[in-house]
C-alpha cells in the first residue's frame, strides 16, 4: 500500500511536508512545489500506485475519483469557469518523473501549446 522510497507516499503519511490543500479516506491533494501556472495541485491517491499504465480495471474508480478531485477543486480555486487543464503523465514518453499516479491541476493562466 505504501512504497518506502515514494516521495508521494512520504508527503501522504506526514514523513515529508507537504501542507494538503484537500483530503478524504482516498485521495490527498497537495501543491505542486515547482508550480507551471498560478494553481498547480496535485491530486494523489492515498495507496501507491506506480502509474497510470500500472492501474488495473479494479483501480479504475479511483482513477475517477482522482478526476472528480481535480473538478472540485478546480471550483474551488476559482478556475473552472476560465478554464484549466488536467493532466495524467504516465510513463518514461509520457514524462513520469514521480513514480506515484498523480493529476495534475493546472490553471490561472492561458496554457498554451496544445497537446492532443
Ligand atoms: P510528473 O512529471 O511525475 O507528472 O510530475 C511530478 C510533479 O511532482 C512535478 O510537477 C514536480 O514539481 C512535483 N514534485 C516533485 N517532488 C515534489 C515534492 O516533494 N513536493 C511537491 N509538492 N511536489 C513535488
Ligand atoms: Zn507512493
């Protein structure tokens, strides 16, 4: 359930900080310590769980959840009616660097270069 080495897991359990904008029994949501945008969250799962492309069919639900996170508290932050973008990297092409299914929120600002 939790990866000794995951700095994710660390910030999760309270080993690291991490000041949580947003919890509940599965999901922790935090600041981005190197932000892209004026709001730049992040949306964990509490379970580790290496990435997307490591999630099963039974994970599915809380991949949903983690999205219906970034919903809430793009709300919440007072971007949802601008816009804003979420993200899910996954992978060495899909630029992972931290091995911890995460989604990235990110608004406040115009995010040019479209990918997709
Ligand atoms: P990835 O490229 O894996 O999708 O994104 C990882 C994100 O985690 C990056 O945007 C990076 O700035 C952020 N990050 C890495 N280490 C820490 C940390 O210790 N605390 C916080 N709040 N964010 C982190
Ligand atoms: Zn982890």
């Amino acid at each position: 359930m939790k990866d000794a080495n995951c700095i994710f897991c660390k910030i999760i359990a309270g080993e690291i900080p991490g000041e949580p904008v947003y919890q509940d029994d599965a999901v922790v949501a935090i600041r981005d310590i190197n932000p892209q945008a004026p709001v730049h969250l992040l949306i964990l799962p509490r379970t580790h769980l290496a990435s997307l492309a490591a999630a099963t069919p039974e994970d599915m639900p809380l991949v949903c959840r983690l999205v219906q996170v970034a919903w809430l508290l793009a709300a919440k932050e007072k971007v949802a009616q601008r816009g804003y973008r979420v993200v899910i990297n996954s992978g060495p092409e899909g630029d992972q660097v931290v091995p911890h299914l995460h989604v990235h929120l990110l608004g406040g600002r115009h995010l040019s270069g479209r990918i997709g």
